[in-house]
C-alpha cells in the first residue's frame, strides 16, 4: 500500500511541478503550488528524490484557478493552467534564476534576470498543433497523453490553439470517422498517425498536414474533398512518416490541395511556412521576442552578423535592415530552401543562407576572411552543445542567446563566459499555461 503524507510546498518546479521535502528529501507533486499545503501519496522514491501523487488540498493558494477543464489538467501539456496569469510570470522568472544558480555559479545573478514579458494573448495564442490519433471506444480521438502514460486525452477547443486550427481539427476527426479512413494505432497498423495545422495569425489561413506511415491512405481523398470547401483551409499535404525513426514527420510530402505553404508575417517581414518548417509557435509574442534581439544587438550598419540555428530565416531576415550583411546557417536543408524563398519574398539583398552543421561551417567563414560582429543563436531544447567552443573562436563584440530552455542556456553559458560577459537575460512568455520560458541572453565580449 502506497504512504500517504502531508507536505508543505516551498516553490515550482522547472516542469511546473509543485516542489517540498518530505524527511528533508526533495518531493516531485504535479500540480501542486507553492504556499499550499496538500495531501499526497508517494509515486515513487530513490535516494535522491520522491515524486508524489496530488490527493487533496488542505490549504490553497489564493493564486489558483478553479473550474480548469480535466482533459487539460490530464494530459501534462500544461502544467500551470491552474495558475492565475500574473503569477504564471513570477514562477517563470523563479524558473529561470533556479536554473542559473543550479549550472552557473554568478553570484547575483537574479539581478540580471528582468520580469517576464507577458503574452499579448493568454489563450489562443498558438499557431501549430500537432496530434496524435487513436480509437477510442470507437470514436477517433486525437490530443495529447496523460503525464507518464500511453493514454491518449482527446482534446477539443484546445486552450492554447487559434481557433481555426482548433475548428480544422475538429472537421478532420469527424471527417476520418465518417469515412472509415484508416488509423495507426501502432507500427503494424497503417493509416494516419497525427494531425497537424498551422494558421498564419496574419490572415487566418490554415494549412493541414496529414502525417500517415502509407502513401496510400484509404478513402483520404474523400476527406480532402470536404476539406477543400473550407475557405480558412489553403493547403493540405500528407507527410510520410517513418515508423523506423521516433520523428515524428518524415521527409517526404506530397500536395493534396493549394499550395504547399502559408503566408505569416512578423514586422514587415513575410515567411513562406511549408510542412516541414520550424516557427515560432506564439507569432504576436514573437514581435516581441525579435523586437528585444534587435534591442540587445544594437546592430550597426556595417556588422556582419551569423544567424546560426536560423530555420526558415526569421531572425537574420528581422534584424537584416539594422546591418550589412546577414550568414545564416542550419541543418535542415528544407529550412534553408524557405529561407532563400522568404529572401526573395522580401526583396532581400543582404541575407545569405547555407544548410549545413554550424560547428563545421564557421571554420569555412573564417577561411574565407568573414567575421562576425554580432552572433544570433536560436539552438532548440538541447542547447549549443559542441557550437558553444567554436563560438569562442569568433571573437564577436556580441552574442544575443534565444533560448526555449533555462536549464541549457545556463550550461552553454557557463561556456561562453570564459570570453564573455552576461549583461542581461530577458524571459519573454511564449507559452502561457505551461511552464516553458523562452529567454533572450545578451553576452558582450569580456
């Protein structure tokens, strides 16, 4: 039988996580909140921790929120719904400084770390999704899992999606269902695995990526057909997935319907979004993201600036007006496509882009007589990783650090400072309701 205690929560964990000690070792409850104290029952315990199962509140904190749907607390994509907004952005700011003072030993370094910009939409605020499909009771479900478990939650209205792509979602579903199109529950099955939709906040487009492991989808064409007759809907591709790897979309995509691609726009900037392109998920959000690279950069006209990690270009293309010339790099060749495609959209003349492995591309540029004034770096979850030393070599003025992840931002500028010098970092909430912080680092040359 598993022990039930009483625990007293001291502060919020990096996944959302409420944190306390239980006989002075550290304890993991889900959706617990500091100040609170709960009834729970021990999950698990190892010598370093204990992580506990959320029974009751005895005592709540006045910064909760009730009536929260359970599909959304279940399926542990957000993990501070509960929490009222401004409170959402002090945990944040509290998740960032835990992060730097566990991996890099700056004595103050809470002085550095600024408030949390707000989202300008708290809800809704999301351009993309992308579902897994089920049969469930003999309904076709799609949504997320519940926390640390193979059971799919079937979302509806989707708290953080546009509401085109929650719309698009739904008609998809109901559509599968009507005419028996086949799903992958697993490897031996073929069909549709996930459904995805992205919709420009520029004009409310709304481009469908079915993700199947067959090219030929029974009864698929039916579902296009209904598909086509929403205006919102401008393009409709199936993706090619391998069952082999754990991506979750192949490379391979073939056009149903319109083009294979949707319009977004930040600023004044243009970007053409094809199946497979990463984006930023909270486009109004973004602006601001992009409007404090170009504050912390203070670009000049005649800095040379390399966008390493630059996907479609969206950062280079932002800032290329503030400077003379703009390098981007990054390993995805599709990436890279769209990123002349998005030059040539804008009449660009000042961006160059090259698909390739960054740690091997800067001894080419250096090679070649190119140096950097400026870096931009925008690496996903797992950090700079081996880029981190070969950005040493650069000898840049500066280094302006986007991050979707406190804790290896923190371990690539333990790196970094040996030649540099933090000046500032700015979280900036792009996920309202989860307890991911996206964070703009400035670095200046020691």
């Amino acid at each position: 039988m598993r022990k039930k205690i009483l625990l007293t929560i001291k502060k919020i964990g990096i996944n959302g996580e409420g944190i306390g000690y239980y006989r002075k070792k550290i304890t993991f409850v889900r959706g617990a909140l500091p100040d609170e104290v709960v009834n729970c029952e021990i999950e698990e315990e190892n010598n370093k921790y204990i992580r506990a199962k959320l029974l009751s509140i005895k005592e709540k904190s006045p910064y909760r929120v009730n009536n929260i749907k359970r599909e959304f607390l279940e399926s542990g994509a957000y993990g501070l719904i509960h929490v009222s907004y401004d409170k959402q952005l002090e945990f944040k700011r509290n998740i960032v400084i835990d992060a730097f003072t566990k991996y890099l030993n700056v004595k103050n370094i809470e002085n550095k770390i600024e408030k949390t910009i707000p989202s300008p939409k708290e809800f809704h605020y999301r351009n993309k999704n992308q579902f897994p499909v089920a049969i469930k009771n003999g309904k076709v479900v799609a949504g997320l899992y519940k926390e640390a478990s193979n059971e799919l939650v079937d979302i509806k209205n989707c708290p953080a999606q546009h509401e085109n792509g929650n719309k698009v979602t739904e008609l998809i579903k109901m559509y599968i269902a009507k005419f028996k199109v086949p799903v992958s529950i697993s490897k031996r099955f073929k069909g549709i695995k996930y459904i995805s939709t992205r919709t420009s906040f520029y004009n409310g487009d709304v481009q469908v990526v079915l993700i199947a492991n067959t090219k030929n989808v029974e009864n698929l064409n039916k579902v296009v057909a209904e598909l086509k007759k929403e205006k919102i809907i401008k393009s409709i591709v199936l993706n090619i997935t391998n069952d082999k790897d754990h991506l979750v979309m192949g490379t391979e995509n073939i056009l149903l319907y319109g083009k294979d691609y949707i319009i977004e726009k930040i600023g004044d900037i243009n970007y053409k979004l094809s199946a497979n392109s990463f984006f930023q998920l909270n486009p109004l959000q973004t602006k601001n993201l992009y409007d404090k690279v170009v504050e912390f950069a203070k670009l000049e006209k005649n800095d040379v600036v390399l966008d390493a990690f630059c996907g479609v270009g969206t950062i280079g293309q932002y800032v290329s007006k503030y400077c003379n010339k703009v390098y981007g790099i990054d390993i995805v060749e599709e990436a890279i496509k769209n990123a002349n495609e998005n030059i040539e959209l804008n009449n660009l003349k000042n961006c160059e882009y090259f698909a390739g492995d960054a740690t091997k591309e800067i001894p080419t540029f250096k090679k070649k007589g190119i140096n950097f004034d400026v870096v931009i770096v925008d690496p996903p979850r797992t950090g700079l990783e081996n880029l981190a030393k070969h950005l040493l070599t650069l000898n840049s003025k500066k280094i302006v650090y986007v991050s979707c992840n406190p804790s290896t931002l923190a371990k690539d500028l333990k790196i970094l400072t040996k030649k540099y010098k933090i000046k500032i970092i700015q979280p900036i909430d792009m996920f309202p309701g989860t307890p991911h912080v996206e964070c703009v680092a400035l670095l200046v040359k020691a």
